[in-house]
C-alpha cells in the first residue's frame, strides 16, 4: 500500500509498471480491482464490455510475444478489456466504457500497491484467438498487473497550455 494520500496525489504518483516482483496477486486484492473495474459507469448503464483475466504464466508468454510488449509474459497478470461495440444504443460508446473500467482498475490497483501498464502493441487477432473472445466482441487494451519491482521517474508532460483551454480551442 502507498500509504494515505489524496487521490489527487495518489493519481500524480502512479507510473507504468514493467518490471514485476515474482509475486501473485491475493485473490482478496484482485476482487477489489476486479470490482472497481465492474462499478465503473457506462453509457445508459449498458456494461457492453467483458474482461478476460490471465494468470496462467503459460498463456501470458503468447498474448504478447513481441519486442514491445516481452514484458507481459514476467507479468503476474494480465486484464484483456473487451467491447460489445454492436451493442444497441450504446454500441459507439462500449471502448470509453471498457477504458473507462480499465482506468479504474489501473487506479484501485494503485492504491493498493500493485502497478500496471496499459498496453495496446499486440496483435489484437492472436489474443482473441488464444482467449476464445467471440468474433462479435472487440478487443480495447490489455493491462498488466503485479508488484512493482522498478519505480520509474515522472516523465516529461506537456506545457499545461499545449493541452489545455478554456471556452474555445
């Protein structure tokens, strides 16, 4: 745990993890990820969207065997967010909604000590295929998950006024 801090500070202080401890994850302490993840908002309250959760180590050295990503198969664990973007009404919201319970999670685990890394430089086909997501179901982002063995340092953000106006661009 990060000890208390706001969440304003507690946000400003998380990084992407790419080096993990050789540590699982409680199950009490994924459930709580898991739920924030689950208690996130979506469009109408549709939740057109599924995760896929995996920590068989066998499986995460395939989901992202690539020079980019060859830190997911030392991951711990991996979250695979997915989208029903067919979804009546809704469809053209459900990757903000499954971003938005991505981002959640990513927060939660945080605060609890576990750090993450978004990652979408994978082949999206070949996950789907190694998971047995339907066709009709797009995947968004994996994100992995574990103890932080590294504590990157805060990198360079843009000027505040480069991302930033008020009522007009």
């Amino acid at each position: 745990m990060l000890g208390f801090m706001s969440t304003v500070d507690l946000i400003l202080s998380r990084r992407s993890i790419r080096k993990y401890e050789k540590k699982d994850i409680p199950e009490d302490i994924l459930h709580q990820i898991l739920e924030t993840g689950r208690q996130a908002p979506s469009a109408v309250n549709r939740q057109p969207i599924h995760f896929v959760v995996v920590n068989d180590h066998d499986l995460l050295k395939d989901l992202c065997n690539n020079f980019i990503a060859r830190f997911v198969k030392y991951a711990p664990l991996a979250i695979v967010g997915c989208a029903y973007t067919k979804a009546l009404w809704t469809g053209k919201w459900a990757i903000i909604d499954a971003t938005i319970a991505m981002e959640n999670m990513v927060i939660s685990a945080w605060s609890l000590g576990i750090g993450s890394c978004w990652v979408g430089a994978c082949n999206k086909k070949k996950i789907k295929e190694l998971l047995k997501i339907p066709e009709k179901w797009k995947v968004v982002a994996l994100l992995t998950f574990g103890y932080p063995a590294e504590q990157p340092k805060q990198k360079k953000k843009k000027p505040f006024e480069e991302m930033f106006s008020y009522n007009t661009f």
